[in-house]
C-alpha cells in the first residue's frame, strides 16, 4: 500500500558547509555584544583592549590595523577579527566564544 500523504517523508540533508566556513554576519554581532556591548569605541577599565572585539594594540597590528582598534570603524573591527579567528580560532575570544558555543 502507498504510504500516507502529509510530509513524513525524510527532510533532505543540508548541504555541506563551505571549508573553511565562514562565520555568519550573526555569530559575529553576538561575539561584539558579548565582548564590548555592541560599543566600537569602548576601551576596558585597564585601558588595554579596545572596540567591539576587545583587541590589544598588539593583536591589533598582528592584523594589519594601525592606531587604536576603538578608532577603527566597525566594519574594520569586523574585517580583522575575523583575520585573527581565521588565524588563530575563536580561544582569541576565550569567556565570549564558549558562552556562545564556538569551541
């Protein structure tokens, strides 16, 4: 006998994800909520990490920047950070990236 209608038919697989995948727009806005509020010219209480993703000035210019990372528009904060996760992995963010299940 055919099956019964009303979809129990398997839903088809996701396609495989691009190597290496690149981090939607999203899990990007999450790490700067969680890292700076969402702030790009924060600049923590010891004066050591700036702008949404909380660089130092010396992982800042392992990127390529130039001045402080809290003067640097938002979208470059975004371009290097995902230069230094693309380099390093997400342990750049430790509390941040494990509070939002990235390693």
């Amino acid at each position: 006998a055919p099956a019964p209608s009303g979809g129990s038919a398997p839903a088809p697989a996701p396609a495989p994800a691009p190597a290496p995948a690149a981090p939607s727009g999203g899990v990007w806005a999450a790490l700067a909520q969680c890292e700076s509020g969402g702030n790009p010219t924060i600049v923590s209480s010891n004066g050591l990490y700036h702008g949404l993703y909380q660089f130092s000035v010396g992982t800042w210019q392992s990127v390529g920047g130039t001045g402080l990372p809290s003067q640097a528009s938002p979208a470059e904060q975004t371009q290097r950070a995902q230069m230094l996760q693309a380099r390093s992995g997400w342990g750049q963010w430790p509390a941040c990236s494990a509070q939002l299940g990235l390693r």
